[in-house]
C-alpha cells in the first residue's frame, strides 16, 4: 500500500500544477493525520504509564505506527502537489 501511495504521489509530480481541489484534498489528508497521531499518542501515553507491567502497550503502539506511516503519505501528497 505504501509503494501504491508513493506511486500516486509520483505520477502527480508529472501531471502539471496542482488544482485547488487537490490541495485542499491533500491538506485535508495531512490535517486528518496530525490529528490521528495526536489521539494514538495520548492513548500510548496513556496505555505506557497506567501498565504497571501488565500491558505492553503494542496494540497502541501499531496503531500509533499505522498513524505515522499516514502522515509521511499525507506529507508526500501535499509536498508532490506543490501546495502553498
């Protein structure tokens, strides 16, 4: 999936100027990211400090993971489209 994103990106590289609508797509995406990040840090926090030694905390962890990978997309599609 990660390969098919860069792909997209890549091929928007070539495909002229951005449209206002894939700016606002491609902020919208990195606007959902930060925002998903925030929430799977606070519940990794969250999860690492109220362990006890119970808890791992892995589930937290991917997901918070998972999130990041949708960050660096949603920075790679706004970067590729030049927005401004």
């Amino acid at each position: 999936m990660k390969s098919f994103k860069a792909t997209i990106a890549m091929l928007a590289c070539f495909a002229g100027p951005a449209s206002a609508n894939e700016c606002s797509d491609a902020a919208d995406a990195y606007n959902s990211a930060t925002s998903e990040i925030s929430g799977y840090l606070r519940r990794y926090v969250g999860c690492v400090e109220n362990s006890q030694g119970a808890d791992d905390c892995s589930s937290e962890f991917r997901r918070l993971r998972n999130a990041q990978s949708d960050f660096e997309s949603a920075v790679s599609q706004y970067q590729s489209y030049d927005c401004r």
